[in-house]
C-alpha cells in the first residue's frame, strides 16, 4: 500500500563516488520534491518538480541533481559526495489542485565513508 | 518572509500527562496552510494535521488537539494522555501559494513510563 516509495531505505557510499537514490509514487502527482533531513534538523527542500519544470532552491549546492524522467519516477544524483551530504532525503508528492497536502516516502538514510 | 518557530526543543513528561507543543509561524500570505507532523526514531515523516488559514476552529483526534489561533499566529498542539510511543521529534510546517513547506526546527517529546 506504499504510495510513495523510496529505495533503498540505507545506503553507504564512498567518499566521492556518485550515487543515485530514487522515489516513485503511485498516486500519480504532478509535484514532487526531494528534502534533505541532517540530524537533529528540520527537513530543507533541495528541489521540487511541478510537472516537468524543474525548481532549485537557492541555498542547493551544485552537487544535487535530479531528474524526473516521468511522472511516476524521480531521481535525486549526488555527483561527488561529502562527509556533509550524510543525511536523511525524503521524497515527497503532492497534486496541485488538491491544495498542499504533501505524501511523504519513509526516506533514504545515506551515510558517506 | 515565511518562518515557523517552535521553541521548545525538547520536551520530557511522566506516561499520562498532558502536553502542548507551541508553535509560532508568520507569513504575509492571506492564504495558507499549516502542518503537524511526527518523525518517530525510524525516521519517516508521519502526518498529523493540515489545517487552512480560514479555518480557526479547534480540532480534536482522539488523544490529539490542535488550536488555531490568527491573533497569536499559533497552532499548538496538546496530547492529552500521553503514551510512551508518542515519543518522537513533531515538527510544526507552513506552506504558502509557492508549494514548499517550511519547517519549524521540531520538538523533540520524551515520554517516559
């Protein structure tokens, strides 16, 4: 019954190796964002697709790219990662015309070695 | 600009007591939403509440309440009964016309037996 589904729930990487993590929904939302959560802070927005349109937060740095290749799929790439890019990235979706109301995936834990 | 605040940074109570999570927001929107969530120790983000800008009136949900107040700008939270397995971090959200939820810096709950 999952809706918004984030694989995998951990993931190791090295320092510097790119990695990948992904979300897919079910509820066929036209939004989607991706947030990155450190610990013991509130989750900040990195992006958010409105349909195709891709929207970067100011504050995103360069390393964090994403892509949506369709309306179910979105991917959050983390070209060369820093001891600082451990955290938690949750995805979320939401339906425009449905008012705000955004569907959180479980999140993807990523610790940098 | 937007901005939440929650004050209190952790909170610890005894099983069976009461407790309000305050939280303060302000935003020059006429319209807008506010948002409860829990993030328990596995990480997920779990939604509480949305409740709009126009609507004031309280809320109750079995052991969860929720008062709006405009004048104040507050939407506390009270847990009436508390539970052990209401420990977790509750973070308070504001999202305007622009899609993006801010989040308060959250409120860390202990509830001890």
């Amino acid at each position: 019954d999952a809706m918004v589904i984030q694989n995998p729930r951990y993931q190791v990487t090295q320092f510097g190796k790119p990695v990948t993590l992904s979300c897919s929904q079910t509820l066929n939302h036209n939004v989607m964002y991706w947030y990155q959560q450190k610990s013991s802070q509130a989750p900040k927005l990195l992006f958010h697709y409105y349909d195709k349109d891709f929207n970067n937060e100011a504050d995103t740095p360069d390393n964090f790219q994403s892509r949506r290749p369709n309306t179910s799929f979105c991917f959050l790439d983390i070209r060369s990662p820093g001891l600082g890019d451990a955290a938690m990235y949750l995805c979320a979706t939401s339906r425009d015309w449905e008012g705000p109301l955004q569907h959180f995936g479980d999140g993807t834990r990523l610790s940098i070695l | 600009a937007q901005k939440v605040t929650q004050a209190q940074t952790e909170i610890s109570v005894v099983e069976k007591e009461d407790v309000t999570l305050d939280c303060v927001y302000e935003t020059r929107d006429t319209t807008y939403y506010l948002f409860w969530y829990k993030q328990p120790p596995s990480g997920e983000l779990v939604f509480l509440i949305r409740r709009n800008s126009f609507d004031e009136q309280n809320e109750i949900s079995g052991r969860y309440s929720w008062n709006f107040q405009k004048s104040t700008s507050s939407f506390n939270f009270t847990i009436t009964a508390s539970q052990v397995v209401d420990s977790a971090v509750y973070f308070c959200a504001l999202e305007d016309s622009s899609y993006k939820l801010i989040f308060g810096s959250g409120t860390r709950l202990l509830v001890r037996p």
